[in-house]
C-alpha cells in the first residue's frame, strides 16, 4: 500500500511538472536601476522643467505599451505555454515593467497645477503596478488561471497609464 502512495506521489509529480508550485529557479525581482535625471528649471532652480517633467511621464507611457508588444511578439496568440524560455522572459517584461511604472510614480511634480494631473497617472500607475506584480506572482506559482486574468486585464491597465499621460495638464 504504501508503495502504491510512493508511486502515484512520484508520477503525479511528473505528470503536472510543478503546476501551482512556485519554482526556485525564477528569477528574483530585480533591482531597479537609478531613475533618469529630470532637466532642471530656470525659473525654480532645483525643480524639474515642467516640459521635461510631462515628457518623461508620457515617454514612459509609452514604453510600458512597447515593452507589453515585444512581450506579444515573442508569444503571439497566447502560446507562451508551449516555450521553456517564457516564464523567464515573463519576469524580465514584468521587472521592467515595474521599474519604470516605480520609476514615473516618485517624479515629483514641479508645480501645483502639474501635481493634479500627475495624481491621475499616479493612480493608474498604482493600478498597473498591483496587476503586473499579480501577473508575476503567476507565473512564478505557475497559475495559468491567474496568468490568463493578467493577460486580459494587461490591456486596460496600460491604456489607462496613457490616456491619463496623454491629457492635458
């Protein structure tokens, strides 16, 4: 009896290969490296440009939707579980991710009026990041559930990080 256990024990091991079991070999998190220095203001000495400071939210914003299309092109038509390479792929897309969504949230808003348009892109940026860590808390437990609801829900979180990038401040 209890060699039957041992054996279902093993082959149920191989058989679902880790589904739902964190891997130790993910990759941890990594370091986010420096932000990139604002150009200063003239009028404010010590403050960011208020040009510079609005072009780097929106430049970010846009590099978080073409960091999630190279991801897209790398696994098109949600094939990702067919690749060994995906999942660390996935925690570099989601690193970077992260990074940069960190990164855009601690700019400090130079002036009074940029600060209120800054909160609409900071609570987006909230939303984004909660999602990303969630989709990259999936991939490493290997939950394809939880890793389908990131990937329909992707989409909506980066469209709002632009639109509140792309309004007027």
């Amino acid at each position: 009896m209890r060699l039957r256990a041992a054996v279902a024990a093993v082959l149920a091991a191989v058989v679902l290969g880790g589904c739902g079991t964190p891997d130790s070999n993910f990759p941890a998190e990594t370091v986010c490296p420096s932000p990139q220095a604002l150009p200063t203001s003239r009028a404010a000495p010590g403050t960011a440009a208020p040009q510079a400071f609005v072009g780097r939210i929106r430049a970010g914003a846009r590099e978080l939707e073409q960091a999630r299309e190279r991801l897209r092109e790398s696994y098109p038509n949600d094939t990702f579980y067919r690749r060994e390479t995906f999942r660390p792929d996935f925690a570099a897309y989601a690193d970077r991710t992260l990074c940069l969504a960190r990164e855009l949230r601690g700019l400090p808003a130079p002036t009074e009026r940029l600060a209120a348009w800054k909160a609409g892109v900071d609570a987006a940026l909230d939303a984004l990041i909660a999602h990303t860590s969630a989709g990259r808390e999936a991939v490493r437990t290997r939950n394809v559930s939880e890793y389908r609801e990131w990937y329909a829900g992707v989409d909506a979180k980066i469209d709002a990080v632009e639109a509140a990038a792309n309004a007027a401040p």
